[in-house]
C-alpha cells in the first residue's frame, strides 16, 4: 500500500499541448492505480470536461500526500513557495527547458511515478530564503524565492549604490548593477549566469553574486546558510532599487529601505527517482564532457 493516497497535480497556466497530454496520461496512471488525485484550481481550468476534485494551493497543501508538477523548474518554483509551509513533497515532472528540478522524463510518467508510489525514490530538502522590506519601522513588502533574490535597477540600466551587512558585521559599500543571493538549488540559474559557483543542493550555505560591480575585485561570496543579510540602499541612488523573488514577484524601494534576508524556517521536501545524480544532471544540462573516450 503506498504512502501517497492523495496526489495533487500542478501544472503551468496555459500549459502546452504536451504538457496537458502528460497531465491527462498521469490522472489516468493514478487513478488506474487507486489513488485520489486533485487539480490545483488553475491547472483545472486547463482541462475542461475533468470530475476530479479541485481545490486552491492552500487547500492542496493541507489535504495531499505528495504533489506532482508537470511544467519547467518555474511552475516547480513556484508550487515550492506556496507549498512548503505545509511540508508537502513535491515531484517534478519536466515539460520545460532545463529541468534541474523537474526530473522526471515525460516518456517516464507510468515507470516512475509507480517506483514513487512504491516508496522507491529518495527524499532532498532544500531551503528557501524569506525576505524583507523595510521602510524605516514599516514592512513595505517581501516574498520567498527557492532560487534566489535579487536586487536589481529595474527598467533603468544603471548602476545602484547599497551597503552590505552579514550578522550584524558590515561587509562592503557597493556600486554595481545588483546583488545575487542565491540557495544552493538557484546555483545553476540566474547566480550562475553571473560568475557564481555552483553549490551541492545538500550544502547549506548561501552565495552572493555582485552583479557587473565597479571594482574587478568585488567576488561571489560563499557564507553559512544560516545569516542574516540586511542591505541598505543607498541615499544617492538616481534609480529605485528593485527586489525580485524568484523572477516572479517584486518590490520597488526607496533610497534609505532595507532588506532583510534568511533562511526560512519551513523547508521544501523534493521526490527524486532512486537514479537521481546531481553531477549527471549538471553534465546533461550544462553541457560537461563526458567520460573520455566516450
């Protein structure tokens, strides 16, 4: 008897044609195999004509045992934030581009997700970062980011000015285009594309990649996963400073707000198949050599 009863499916609004014959193929897989399944409301309106149950992503959170998510990394990231106050695994199954986090091939569906169901795949739990906007005593605004939060100058192209503090210590003062943090999972996505390293989804540390900085020796830093990072925007900025959490949601400051940066307490709980290879996935994905000879 599997431990998954109740299965929420999640997939991307105005999912593909590929995509929703994936999510068709999966709800008849579970349902030939006795499971509940439940449409998150968005992915419902998707598929006309279903009679499964559909509930909101709060609702999914509270009432699944395990939620799948047909699309890219996005609609994973995206799951990931609603999701993981309520300690809900989730499963990716890739109809996107990359796929770092959605590892489950398409042509895969019935083989793997009955290996899930039969309690064989191996549990990751990664950390999110839960940030803060403040405007003197006053909360302007915040959000979560699986990946990462960036600090940037929006439509302008032009430098920014902020001071950077790590547990209270100041690190530097900074003129650049913006500031990377970045988890360990955001490693291979934006940080990446701007000279960070790539960090083991186990590790629990935090990386901060300045972007285009003014001076040749501004460099990614590496620190424990468990600071706090505060940043200053500063006084004599032209622009106004935006913070984007996952590449999805942001907020505009001010000179003078500041931003609260940590880990937060509730983590995500992702399902891999057992042959999961980190190491595998970058050399698929990035384009590393093979074995020699190969």
């Amino acid at each position: 008897m599997s431990e998954f009863k109740i299965i929420g499916l999640v997939g991307r609004q105005g999912s593909s044609e590929q995509a929703l014959y994936s999510l068709k193929r999966l709800i008849r897989y579970l349902q030939g195999a006795g499971v509940e399944v439940i449409l998150e409301d968005g992915t419902a309106e998707s598929l006309p004509g279903h009679t499964l149950r559909v509930c909101s992503n709060e609702e999914l959170g509270k009432s699944c045992d395990l939620v799948i998510v047909v699309g890219g990394d996005g609609s994973l990231l995206g799951a990931a934030r609603s999701l993981a106050k309520y300690n809900v695994p989730l499963l990716g199954v890739n109809r996107g581009r990359l796929g770092f986090l959605t590892d489950i091939k398409p042509d895969d569906i019935e083989s793997k997700v009955e290996e899930v169901l039969q309690g064989k795949y191996m549990m990751e739990s990664r950390f999110l970062l839960e940030t803060s906007v403040m405007r003197k005593t006053a909360l302007l605004g915040g959000g979560d980011a699986l990946n990462d939060v960036v600090i940037h100058p929006g439509k302008f192209v032009r430098m920014i000015e902020f001071e950077l503090y790590i547990d209270g210590q100041f690190v530097y003062s900074q003129r650049s285009d913006g500031l990377i943090i970045s988890t360990p999972t955001g490693s291979t996505a934006y940080a990446l594309s701007g000279g960070g390293p790539i960090m083991h989804p186990k590790l629990d540390a935090i990386v901060i990649v300045p972007m285009h900085p003014h001076t040749l020796s501004s460099r990614p830093i590496v620190i424990d996963g468990s600071s706090e990072i505060r940043i200053i925007v500063g006084e004599h900025n032209v622009a106004y400073p935006h913070v984007t959490f996952d590449g999805q949601t942001h907020v505009v400051t001010n000179p003078g707000d500041e931003i609260y940066i940590h880990k937060k307490p509730h983590k995500l709980n992702l399902i891999h198949p057992l042959n999961h290879n980190f190491y595998e996935t970058c050399r698929t994905k990035l384009g590393w050599g093979s074995h020699l000879g190969d």
